[in-house]
C-alpha cells in the first residue's frame, strides 16, 4: 500500500453477535436520513441503545454504540475519526476496533464463534465526483476493502472496485464482503450502515440455522445406520415423530422469514436502498446460503423419512416375529396337554 496524501474520513467498524440475555432497555435508535428513500420495515428487529460510551483505542478517542435487537441479537458499532483515512496504519486501526467490539460483546455473553463483523470507510471531506477520488486511490481503496496490505493487481482492483452504486451525481458506495466505502459530502452514512446491519444480521441467522441443521444431519444419519442395522429401540420412534416436525417447522419457518425480507425488498421496488441492500446480499452471497440450507433441509426430510419407513417395517417384522411365537407357544401348549392326556389315560 503506497503512501497516500491525506483524505479525511471516518471509519465505523461493527460486531454483530448472539446472546442469551434479556437485556432491558427502552430509547428506540432513530436514523435520520437525507435520501427519500424508504427504510425497510420489518427486516430487522427495531434497535434499541444499551450503552453509549468512549474509549482509548491506538491512542485515539473511540465512540461505542451498543444496541439491542430482540431477541438475543447485540449489534456493538465502533466509530473514529481519522486524519487520513487511507493510511496504512488503518489496518492496525481497523484490527484494534473489532477486538475491542467483541470486548464489548463478551460483557453481553455474545457466543464467540457466531458474530459477524463489518467495517465501513465513510468519507465526506472531497468536492466533485467521488469517482475521481477513487480513481486516483484505488489500489489503497481496494487494499482496505480485501484487508490486503500487499499491492493488488489491476485486475483484482477493477473487480473489487465495480461493485458499486451511485445515487447522486456526488455520492458512490463501493460495496466488498468484509468492508464498504461510502463517499457522501452530505455525511449521510447512518442509513447505509443500517443496511449493512441488516444484511450481516441476516448472514448471521443463516450460519446459525446451517449450524444447527448440520448437528442434526449427523444425528439422523447415526440413527439411520441404527435402523439399518434393526438396533433402534420402540422407545426412539417418539423422537422421530418429533424430530421430522421440527424440521417441518424449521422449513416453514425459514420459508416465512425469508419471503418477508423479499416481499418488504419488493415493496420499497427501485429505491437506492433496496438497490443497495441487493448489492450487499450478492456480495455476503446470501442466496447461496439459503440454497445450502434448503438443500439440507431436503435431505433431512429424506433422512427421516428413510428412519420411520425402515422403523416401521421393523416393528411390523418385529409384530410378526412375535405373533408367529405366540403361535408357536399356542401349539406347543396344545401338543403339552395332548401328551399328558395320553399318559394319564395310560
């Protein structure tokens, strides 16, 4: 990363985690935006502040911003100022904010292998068309974006660097997996950092869900193989009743949150957000995961489908096994009593 002169900016670095607790707190964060364009309504539960504060981060003043999205959601934004924003030093920078945002988390018992972290470079101090303050600084843009300090190639450049979207003639976000850019001489950053929010809060739903699914992917194979095997007790065909309805209920559940996100996309049709938010999806490939999903869910059903046909011919086999001893026994006790007949009359 070559030396860059100075661009003003500031960077917002968030962590999104999961917690357990109930944490009680009432003022509702209110965005202000200068864009007409609508907020989506219903994608993400309404933020409320836990905890405003500042903190010496790289000997610099840190502002802290914790919110609370029930249930069990901690979103913990960190925000600095920097004297160029471009710097190389911003890695280090970078790094610091999100150890000490998962800090932060911690406090809030956040799970520590499921948060997702983001980090927004919000400029406003330039004059004119922001794609001239790109084109001049790309490879330390596209740098920052890919966490990368090594110079890219231009190919690599051009590629982080296409992805973006414009909704004045003096406005442009640049949008990557791990990291945005957002040049607004307006300083109109809040509302884009809410959509940022609420993707990586739907990447997070979706790494849990896959999570959980694959604890029970392994589970239903290994009850499979017992199956097979006719080792399964009576006792277990209660637990597969069970565990096919919840899976039942997991689809019909994901179906229903997943086709609100797009009817509430849907509604706001071609406004900058929806086109912004559809950008970062494509970029955090969300629709990928939901397809993994399905596909695994899919193949659950059929797991379980499989265990409660083989369960079932087992007891009926198990059912006939036992008529045909009862029949046995009948008999046996019938030719018994012949036998003794036959000696007493002797």
């Amino acid at each position: 990363m070559v030396a860059n002169s100075a661009v003003k900016g500031t960077l917002v670095s968030f962590l999104v985690g999961i917690t357990d607790l109930n944490i009680d707190t009432t003022e509702i964060v209110g965005i202000k935006k200068i864009k007409s364009s609508p907020s989506y309504p219903d994608v993400i539960p309404t933020q409320r502040v836990v905890k405003v504060e500042k903190r010496i981060v790289e000997a610099r003043e840190v502002n802290f911003l914790v919110k609370f999205c029930p249930p069990g959601i901690v979103i913990v934004e960190a925000s600095v100022d920097l004297e160029n924003i471009l710097d190389e030093r911003v890695f280090d920078i970078k790094r610091s904010l999100l150890i000490e945002c998962r800090t932060i988390l911690w406090e809030y018992h956040g799970d520590p292998y499921f948060d997702e972290e983001y980090c927004v470079y919000c400029v406003s101090d330039y004059e004119g068309d922001p794609e001239d303050v790109i084109s001049e600084y790309k490879g330390s843009i596209a740098g920052l974006l890919k966490t990368e300090r090594i110079p890219l190639d231009e190919e690599e450049i051009s590629t982080t660097l296409k992805y973006h979207i414009k909704y004045s003639q003096d406005d442009l976000t640049v949008v990557e997996w791990d990291g945005a850019f957002v040049f607004d001489p307006r300083g109109d950053f809040a509302s884009n950092i809410e959509l940022f929010e609420i993707a990586n809060l739907q990447l997070l739903k979706l790494r849990l869900l896959e999570h959980e699914l694959e604890g029970r992917l392994e589970k239903a194979a290994r009850l499979l193989q017992k199956t097979t095997a006719r080792k399964i007790p009576w006792l277990k065909s209660r637990e597969i009743r069970r565990s096919l309805r919840e899976i039942i209920q997991i689809r019909t559940e994901s179906i229903l949150e997943f086709a609100a996100t797009e009817r509430n996309i849907n509604l706001i049709g071609d406004w900058y957000s929806a086109r912004l938010f559809d950008l970062i999806t494509k970029k955090l490939h969300l629709e990928k995961w939901k397809t993994n999903i399905n596909k695994t869910l899919d193949a659950l059903e059929d797991i379980y489908s499989m265990i409660a046909e083989n369960f079932s011919m087992s007891f009926s086999t198990t059912l006939e096994f036992i008529m045909a001893f009862g029949w046995f026994a009948l008999l046996m006790g019938y030719f018994l009593l012949f036998f003794l007949e036959l000696v007493y009359k002797k």
